[in-house]
C-alpha cells in the first residue's frame, strides 16, 4: 500500500488526526466557557485588533467569509462583540469587543493556553522547526495547483 494512502505512514493522515482531536478537545473544554474555538479565535483575533474587517477576521481564521458572519452572529447575540454600523464612507463594519466579551476571552484563555504547553511541551525544543516545516506546507500548499488541475495537466510524451 502506497504512503499517502496508508494512516499509519501518512504525514497528511497525522496531521488531520492531530487537527480534529486538537479541535474536538480544545470545543469540549470551551464549552464550560460557553464558546467554540473558532468563536475564541476571533475573539482573541478582535483583542489584538480592534475593528479589523470581517473579511480580514476570516482569512486570519481560516473559514470561509459566510461561516465568519455566522460566528460573528453568534458572538453579537451573545452580546460579546459589538458591530458598528456600515457609513456611506466606510464599506466595512468594524467589530470589537465588549467588557463581557473580555472576561468570557479571560476566562477561556487558561483552557487554550494548556493546550497550547501541551503541543509545545511534546514538541520541546524541536517547536520552532516543527512550527516553521508547518508554515512552509502551508504555504506551498496554497501556492500548489489542486489536484483537479493537475489532473488536466496533458500527459507528456
């Protein structure tokens, strides 16, 4: 059996396992903080930035500009953000956080930072290398055709 179509020996089977159980544990742990982890992605993204642009919030989050609305929905209700109205002047809705939005991001930080020493501790001090070879793929990945266009590739020959 081929590598890539063999989860033991896999690099991109690892790396998806290691990415729905992060995600699975660090959604299980918010939820006592009454959050998912892309909701304190964006509210920790909002502390940091202030009044960065929807569509800015997405791509730092990675989801697309529609789920980010839906996350930005949820967080208004919750009444952890505040939208500012569109202006003929401005075409962006600038968003920040409010005071309660501030303690629930306190109050979920501590859960995020664990997981965060727990991928650091297992890392140890291979973590800048493991963390730039990450980074890299990822940007070759973005930078790489989909396996669609390569596929229409002519043969050569």
């Amino acid at each position: 059996m081929p590598s890539h179509a063999d989860p033991e020996k896999s690099l991109g089977f690892a790396l998806k396992k290691l990415q729905q159980t992060l995600r699975s544990r660090m959604d299980a742990a918010l939820t006592q903080a009454g959050l998912t982890t892309p909701q304190y992605l964006v509210l920790a993204l909002l502390e940091d930035h202030p009044g960065i642009s929807n569509s800015e919030l997405a791509r730092r989050s990675a989801v697309a500009a529609p789920t980010m609305l839906k996350i930005l929905d949820a967080l208004a209700k919750a009444g952890y953000i505040e939208r500012a109205d569109r202006t003929p002047q401005l075409r962006t809705r600038g968003t920040t956080l409010t005071d309660s939005g501030r303690g629930r991001l306190a109050l979920a930080s501590a859960t995020v930072e664990r997981f965060e020493n727990l991928l650091r501790d297992a890392a140890g001090a291979d973590e800048p290398v493991i963390s730039a070879w990450l980074r890299t793929c990822t940007d070759l990945l973005v930078g790489a055709p989909a396996a669609s266009d390569a596929d229409a590739a002519p043969a050569s020959g």
